[in-house]
C-alpha cells in the first residue's frame, strides 16, 4: 500500500501557528519539480510555501531533458497559464528566451562501446555505435539544463507568484494536527541557528528528492532491496573536454557521415566493463560527466544512504583509474579540468532508492523523492515533470471539493502509478546493465530498445490517443496523461520483465530476434530496422505535432 500511515506521527498536536504562517501546502525542497509545483498551486489561489534547507544557485546533476519532459511542460504551461514555462520545452525557444540561462542541445542518445586498453575505432558497420534520435532538428530539439540556473529561475517565479520561501531552513519536527501538519523549522545563518518559527499546513509535499525528508521524519521504510538495478556514481562538471565527434574523425576520418546527427548533441554514453559514463554538453565549455558502475561488477554492496556523497577522499583516484583504461577516454581528459562541484569527482553511495510509502494522509512525495534508479536513460526530468502535473491536478480538484475520500483514493492511485514506474524503469535498466556484465553490446542495443519502444508509444498516447476513461478520471483529480513509459499496460510490462529474464539464455542473434518479435506491438517507428546499422534518424515524434492539454475547471 501507499497510503497507510506510519505509526509514530504524533497525533492531535496543540501546538498553533500565527496566521501569517498558515499554508494550504507546504513544499519541501525548491528545485525545479518543487519550485514548479508550488508555483503553480499558488497560480490557482492557494497559499503556499517551500522549505529548503540550502539556497540557490546550486550544484545538482539531473540534467538531461527527453520528448517526454517536453511534451508535459507545454502541457503545464497552457493548462496553467504558465507562458514563462513554454519556452524551456525546446532548445530554440529556449535560447531565443532565456539566453542567459544555461542549457545545452539533445538531438537524442548516442551510445560507443569501448574495450580495456585498445582505442576506440568506430567499425563500418557501426557494431560498436548506437544513436537515437530524439527530435528533428536543433530548433525543436530537447535539452540538457544546467540545474543550478534552471533550479534557481524556477525558483524565483514561484517566489514572484507569492509563494513564501525558507531557504537555509531544516526541518526540526513534524506534528499532525486536527486540520494538518504543524512544521516546526530551524533557520540558519551560516554554520549558526538564527532562530525557529512555526507553520502550520494543511498539506505537505516532499519534493527533497534524495533528501526524502518526510520518510526521515515519519520514519518510511527504504524497500531498495526490492530493486533489480545496483549502481553508484563518480561524477564532475569539466571544462576542456574535446568533442567525440572530433576524436573520431581524428581516428577515421568520414566515420561519422553516416551519423543521424551530432554525437555530441546528445546523452552521451560511453559503454564500459565496469558500466558506462556520460558526457552532456552545455552551450558553454561545461561539460557533465559521470561514470556510473555496475555494483554487481565490482562487489560492492552497500545500499545505505543512496545518493548521497560517499567518502570523497578516493574518489579521484578511482575515476581516473577507470578512464585511464580506455586509451580514447584517457586521452580525451588529459585536457579536462574538473571545476565543480568541487575540484575532484563526487563519489556516490548506491543511486537506487524506494520509499514503502510514497503518500499518507495529507502527505504525498514527488517521484525524484519517491524512488530513483539510475541515470540511464535520462528518466528523471520527465518523471518529476509527470509527477507535478498529476499531484497539482489531484490537490487541486480534491482539496477544492473537500471530499476527504475522493483525496485519499486519488492519492492512493498517484502512489500506485510512481510505484509501477519506477518498477518499470529499474527493469529497463537493469537488463541493460545484465548485457553490459555479458560484455554484449548488440543484447545491449536490443535490450535498450525496450526503452525507446516505451517513450515513442507514451508520446504517441499522449498526442493522439486521450480515451474517455483518463477524461473521467482526469475530471476526477488526476492527469489525463497515460503512466511514464507505458507502465499502465500490462501487457508491455510483461514484455520487459520476460525479455530481460530470457537474455542470458540467448546468443546475440537470437535475442535480437526475440525482442524484435515481442517488442513489435510497440514499435511505431522502425525499430530493429534502420536503414544504417545502428542509426536512427526517424524515432522523434514529427514537428509540429499538437500537444494535447485538457481543460479542467479548478
């Protein structure tokens, strides 16, 4: 269940707060999924506000956009009336509007096997390259952000919206009231308490992320054993780092003629031994980088404090050990220099993470604070995107309606959906990283199928296929949009779970051919069949498509 209500909150508190600090809903965390949602229940009349226990800017990772996120933030912006938030939905408008603002082109994924000590040499047929493409051209193309200007401008529009902001503040206690919450807060200046103040709200949101500050507090279970993926992260922010592009036509020159589009415009993955690493390119010399490691490759087993920095002290050594494996990789940082968010690597306990609850009574947490599995595949902007836009719809429907049981089952079927989709994700992962132990690229390039067959039908549901019941239940306090990655349909889930569980019993060929059959009522946009090995130029949806929105009276 996602709804019960863990037994230590303290009930029927006495305590009262003034009434300039009364909140219909208090947010937890202001990055952009917080800072939006709280902008956007404030933009419908209610009083709101958002507690952080730090400032802005920021550094934080999370930074590589996909059609998903774009798809659900125009959709935002016209049901909201938000016209601030359109122009993040594409690279184009982006940088016709807020040029200022830091981002970076995602024509789509490309993907470069590489062996231990031998030098990358792209093949003819492309048997060690895979690129995707996600959009049609630069202008209409997704983006990767740069958190700390993305986070810190979203911020900044809820606080200009009217949503009262605590930033430097920490949480000290949690008491459910008659009504709701009262949320006691110490707030600091500097390494020093400044002092405390009380809020009362009839609704918390914990948008913490990795922070998870209501499953701290009301003492949530952490059920990650229950996830199939393990890994962690070495990660940095470099100036310097040449163009793959460039390095690979330095080794062949014209290899990469036959590419759909840049390489280097994209989630760039570079798929190792011991998991994989990714470069994302902002329009600045700044480069996101990150190895991502297959815990079951290197023995390690720890699962406590996910997400959170490790001891850091190692942590330089161990990514340039890595790196110096690869010859290309290795020569490609010799003129990189990491600049933050420290002046080595950040090292990472496991990422995975998930809550036992994920809602409660007046409570409810976003996707990023629910669960997480890994990077790959680039899910976490479009989850947290999809998870404000069912949470503002479900809250603003329901709390206006005051119809306690209509709140808590809509609530229980939003924690069902993040559950289900984050289960999803974790198989969809983690099948890649069984293909990468296998040290296969071609069942991982098959495997990794199952992702794009997922994202391109979601897209398609979304823009062409609203059925009567999500209507129905959208008018009932939910959105209309069906579940991330198609995770409603049982019958896809299936899929993903028996091809993940058929992949080590098949050579290459073989399970190629079965995810080319079983993935095939899913495959809208040849699959399996690009016209270059390898190279899909054809799998974005088509410029110019409408994005469906649905009008519901708040």
């Amino acid at each position: 269940m996602t709804n019960s209500r863990p037994s230590n909150i303290r009930q029927h508190a006495t305590l009262t707060a003034s009434a300039e600090s009364s909140f219909d809903f208090v947010v937890i965390g202001s990055g952009f999924a917080g800072s939006l949602l709280a902008c956007i229940l404030q933009s419908r009349g209610r009083r709101v506000a958002i507690i952080d226990r730090s400032g802005h800017p920021r550094f934080a990772i999370g930074e590589s956009s996909t059609p998903a996120a774009s798809l659900i933030l125009s959709g935002l912006a016209d049901q909201y009336d938000l016209p601030w938030l359109r122009p993040f939905a594409k690279y184009g408008t982006w940088k016709k509007s807020y040029p200022n603002i830091t981002t970076g082109r995602k024509r789509g994924f490309s993907y470069f096997q590489h062996e231990p000590g031998q030098p990358f040499q792209p093949r003819g047929d492309h048997s060690n390259e895979l690129l995707a493409a996600a959009s049609s051209s630069d202008a209409v193309s997704d983006t990767q952000w740069l958190r700390s200007d993305v986070d810190a401008f979203f911020f900044r529009k809820a606080c200009e919206s009217g949503v009262a902001s605590f930033q430097n503040s920490q949480i000290s206690d949690l008491h459910q009231s008659q009504t709701g919450w009262i949320v006691e807060i110490n707030e600091s200046a500097g390494q020093q308490i400044a002092g405390s103040r009380m809020l009362s709200a009839s609704f918390l949101i914990d948008a913490s992320g990795a922070g998870q500050v209501l499953a701290k507090h009301l003492n949530i279970k952490d059920q990650s054993d229950q996830l199939a993926t393990s890994s962690r992260a070495i990660f940095a922010h470099v100036t310097g780092l040449p163009e793959w592009h460039a390095i690979l036509e330095q080794a062949t020159p014209g290899s990469a003629a036959d590419h759909p589009f840049h390489c280097d415009h994209a989630a760039q993955h570079h798929v190792l031994e011991e998991g994989w690493m990714w470069w994302l390119r902002f329009d600045s010399d700044v480069t996101s980088v990150g190895l991502v490691l297959d815990n079951r490759e290197s023995g390690s087993s720890t699962v406590t404090s996910p997400n959170s920095p490790a001891n850091s002290s190692h942590s330089d050594t161990e990514f340039f050990r890595i790196i110096n494996r690869y010859p290309s990789l290795s020569d490609a940082f010799l003129s990189a220099t990491v600049v933050a968010p420290l002046d080595q690597p950040v090292q990472t306990q496991r990422l995975q993470r998930l809550a036992g609850h994920i809602t409660g009574d007046n409570w409810a947490m976003l996707p990023h604070t629910a669960g997480f599995i890994d990077p790959l595949h680039s899910t976490g902007i479009a989850h947290s995107l999809a998870g404000v836009e069912q949470l503002a719809s479900i809250l603003l429907t329901t709390t206006a309606s005051a119809d306690n049981q209509l709140l808590a089952s809509t609530l229980r079927r939003y924690g069902s959906t993040i559950r289900e989709e984050l289960t999803l994700i974790d198989q969809i992962v983690a099948g890649c990283y069984d293909a990468i132990a296998e040290r296969s690229f071609r069942k991982f390039t098959a495997f990794t199928m199952c992702y794009f067959a997922a994202a391109t039908t979601w897209e398609r549901r979304c823009l062409h296929h609203t059925s009567p019941a999500q209507q129905r239940r959208a008018r009932s306090g939910e959105s209309f949009r069906p579940a991330l990655l198609c995770a409603d349909i049982p019958e896809f889930r299936a899929v993903v779970f028996n091809l993940r569980g058929r992949l080590p019993h098949e050579t290459d060929e073989s399970f190629e051919i079965l995810c080319t059959e079983t993935l095939a009522p899913f495959n809208h946009v040849g699959l399996f069949e690009p016209p270059v090995p390898n190279m899909y130029g054809a799998t974005a949806v088509p410029e110019g498509s409408e994005h469906l929105t649905l009008n519901i009276q708040q």
